[in-house]
C-alpha cells in the first residue's frame, strides 16, 4: 500500500467548511491556498474542478506533495507577500497557518490586497483558549510551544483583527471530532485526552470556546 503523504490539518472539517460558505458555487471563481503543506487540501478541490492553486513556505512539503498527487499548481514564497496582483482573487483559504505568522497584520494586509472587492478569505486556526492548554500538556511547557504558535486569537479577538483590516467576519459552526481529531488527542494526550473527550465534546460548546475557529470574512466592497 502507498503511503499517504502528511495530513497536517482536519480534511473533513475543513471541507465541510468550504461546502457551507459557498463561496465556491459561481463558476470560474479563483482561490488561493496559503500554506498548502503536502497538498492534500489542494488535490481535493482540484479534483473537484475548482480553480485553485496554492503556496508554501517549506520545499520538502511541497516535494512530498508532488510525490503522491503528481503535478500540483504550488508555488514557494518567502514570507506573507503573495505572488498574485491587486484584487486578483475571488477567494483565500488558510487552514492551521495564521497562528504560525509572526506578523499576523501584515498577513492580513496581503490578504485584503489580493482579493477582489467582496472577495473571501475562509479561516481557519485553533483556538487561542483551548490551544494554550493542549499545547502545555504536550509539549509539558508553558513557553516551548510559543515559537511556533506565535499567532493565537481568541474567537473575539480574531473578529476583531479581521474588521480592522476592512473585512466582515462570520463565524461558522463547524465540527472537529471525526477519527481525525481523535487519533490527533490519542497521540500527543494519550488515554486521558481520549477519556476527556468522551466527557467534553468540543463540538458542543459555545463557538467562542471550540477548539478550532472557522470564520468566513468578506473584504468589504
């Protein structure tokens, strides 16, 4: 059996979250992927017949990538500029990589200058409450897991942000405990994460409290 290349985020959530928007039903729109990791998002919309091409900032990702799916519409960037002209998209998709942005503003600016005037940006990024948690128990350490999760919000806080930089945020309810949200607990918390789950679904709770935000922002005309 072929091994599947590295799933890093919630295929099945996410793609749940970009059925509901809509934002794909009006024929010949185009998006960008931010962060397409080893392309596993990516060769599912392509599949679909979208028109969607993607960037990543680590070569090894992008390789394995091309690997198993074959030639996929993936370009290396440096940083948060995007190599895509003034209002040039319709939509922008970021799943599990505004916490990785040490420059968050910046990220968003690009964001607001690419898309075109009610133009998309689907989000989505672990909560900033619950993430804290998860991460001190894994990585059994207040500080280590700040390097890389750098970029945290809150629900409110991410609503927030993505106003002052001219967009309008809708929050959406997504769920996030399917078998790859349990193996993900079963790993890095082991039985007492998976006995936690079963006493707390997430799924359940308040969406300010949810493990994962998604949040639909529409750049304002």
């Amino acid at each position: 059996m072929t091994e599947q290349p590295r799933q890093f985020g919630n295929l099945e959530a996410n793609l749940r979250f970009i059925d509901e928007t809509g934002v794909f039903a009006r024929p010949g729109v185009s998006a960008l992927e931010i962060g397409s990791g080893t392309g596993v998002l990516l060769h599912e919309l392509l599949g679909r017949g979208y028109r969607v091409r993607g960037v990543e900032l680590n070569d090894e990702l992008i390789e394995d990538g091309r690997r198993h799916f074959g030639p996929l519409p993936v370009e290396r960037i440096s940083g948060t500029t995007l190599p895509v002209g003034d209002g040039s998209l319709d939509i922008v998709l970021s799943f599990d990589v505004f916490e990785h942005i040490p420059d968050s503003d910046a990220h968003l600016r690009e964001v607001a200058r690419v898309l075109a005037p009610g133009g998309s940006y689907l989000i989505q990024t672990p909560n900033k409450w619950s993430n804290v948690i998860f991460e001190t128990i894994r990585w059994r350490s207040f500080t280590r897991f700040r390097e890389d999760h750098c970029s945290l919000h809150t629900l409110g806080e991410l609503v927030d942000r993505l106003k002052r930089h001219g967009f309008d945020p809708h929050p959406f309810d997504i769920p996030v405990v399917n078998d790859f949200f349990r193996d993900k607990v079963r790993r890095h918390l082991g039985l007492a994460g998976v006995a936690a789950l079963r006493l707390v679904n997430p799924d359940r709770l308040p969406l300010a409290w949810r493990t994962n935000l998604y949040v639909h922002a529409v750049k304002k005309r």
